[in-house]
C-alpha cells in the first residue's frame, strides 16, 4: 500500500472527528464545550503524532497497518490481521482516552451540573428500577414534584441552597432529583398516599415560612395512580401544575386533573 493511499485512510477517520469536535465545541452547552476541546486537541494533536510515527516505521507496518484499517472498514473484524507491534501501545492509549470521556458524558447526562442531584434522566432510571421492586413485592412507590412557583429568578446559590433544604427531609431511601429549571422530584419508597401527603404539606408550609419560596408540591402514588415509573412522575408533575389554578400549594394527582393538563 503506497504512502497516499495510506494517507486517504487516516484522513477518512481524522476529519470526522475533527468536525465533531468543533460541532460540539460550537454549539453544545459550556458543561460539554471542554469535551469537544479535549476531542480537538486528540484529533490535531495525537493522531498527527501517530502519523508521524508511523511515517518512520518500515514497510512491513505500513503494510499490516494498511491490511488491519481496510478490514476494520470493510467490517471483516474476523479476518482484521494483528495491530502492528510498534503501535499498539498508542492505540491502547487513545482508546482508552475516548472511553474516558464517553463515561464523564455519559455521567453529566445523568446529573445536574448546578446541584450535582440526579437530572430527569438519571432520576427515571433510578424509578423503574424502583418501580420494579415495587411491582414485584407489592410494595407502595410515591413520588413527589415540587415546583418554585412566582416570577422570580433564582439564581444557581438560590437552586443549590433550595436543592440542600430538600435533601434534608429525604430519608436514606429517598432520592431526590431536579428535574427541571424550577422543579425538584423526590422518590418515595415505600410510602402511601397518605405518608406523601404529609411529608407534601410540610415542605410547602415550611419553604413558605423560612425561606418565603412560594411552591407547588404535587403528589403521585403507585399502583393507585399509575402503573409505570414515566407517568408515575409525569402524574406528580400534573398534580403540581393543577395547584396553580385552585391556589392551594399541595395536590393530589386525579384523572380530573389530567383531563384539564
């Protein structure tokens, strides 16, 4: 295989990721613009060097590293020949680079940059798993949606003060989660409607009262309310919603209010 046709091959698998990284450099959120700048400085940085060293080897690695990208293109990963020798420490290096950084996304997917709590996401993982052992030992599962109601902004120390307040009244069991720009979820194992109403009415009462944070708490319980983790919060959430217009601060989920959401 001559030179520039070993050259075509490592463009083709260079500025696809050189485009990616400025992508997310470009547009992404700023808690992921340092992950495309990582991606960017391997793609202009790294591989170069790895072209450069392999520029120096002999034929023979020009060869079977030519052999091992055609078959890993053409998807024959059972016919792929060895990596050559000489850069096998490089490749183990740089993949071991990207699996880092595909685990430090997928972490940030699942938690909230400003309170380091679950996100929605990471919080709906974590209720079916819930929701499961629920179902299978026929257990009770509440889930409470508290929304910071008002015009007022609140800023990332308010959200952060607002998100340690929360946990304070969640048992080890509990998890708490933010969900949304101004809206907390909190899971409830084990607990019935009326243990949720309870623990409901006092976080409003008490929010209201020390830190005059206007809220809405709406309360979800399974299997009354719902039959699976997604509409079990989603119930929470209406339940919430729904107080806005009666101006209560806590509420119940009811098929009345999902007739009006």
């Amino acid at each position: 295989m001559t030179n520039l046709r070993m050259l075509a091959l490592f463009s083709s698998a260079i500025v696809p990721a050189v485009l990616s990284a400025i992508v997310v450099v470009a547009i992404a959120p700023i808690s992921l613009k340092w992950l495309g700048a990582v991606c960017l400085v391997c793609s202009l940085v790294v591989f170069p060097a790895l072209w450069i060293r392999w520029a120096t080897e002999d034929r023979s690695s020009w060869s079977q590293l030519g052999a091992w990208l055609t078959a890993l293109a053409q998807g024959n990963s059972g016919s792929m020949p060895r990596v050559p020798a000489p850069i096998q420490p490089a490749i183990a290096e740089v993949s071991d680079a990207f699996a880092l950084q595909a685990e430090r996304i997928s972490h940030l997917a699942l938690v909230d940059s400003t309170t380091g709590l679950l996100s929605r996401n990471g919080f709906v993982r974590r209720l079916r798993d819930e929701h499961e052992r629920a179902t299978r030992f026929n257990r009770s599962l509440a889930v409470l949606s508290l929304t910071v109601t008002g015009d007022g902004l609140i800023d990332s120390a308010g959200t952060q003060s607002l998100g340690h307040r929360l946990a304070s009244y969640a048992r080890h069991v509990d998890l708490l989660a933010r969900v949304g720009e101004r809206r907390f979820a909190l899971m409830l194992p084990e607990t019935h409607l009326v243990g949720a109403q309870e623990l409901a009415r006092r976080l409003a009462s008490d929010l209201a009262r020390d830190q005059s944070l206007p809220v809405a708490v709406g309360v979800a319980v399974f299997p009354e309310h719902a039959g699976n983790a997604e509409r079990l919060l989603r119930c929470a959430e209406i339940a919430a919603e729904s107080t806005l217009d009666s101006g209560a601060s806590v509420g119940t989920f009811s098929e009345t209010a999902l007739d009006d959401a």
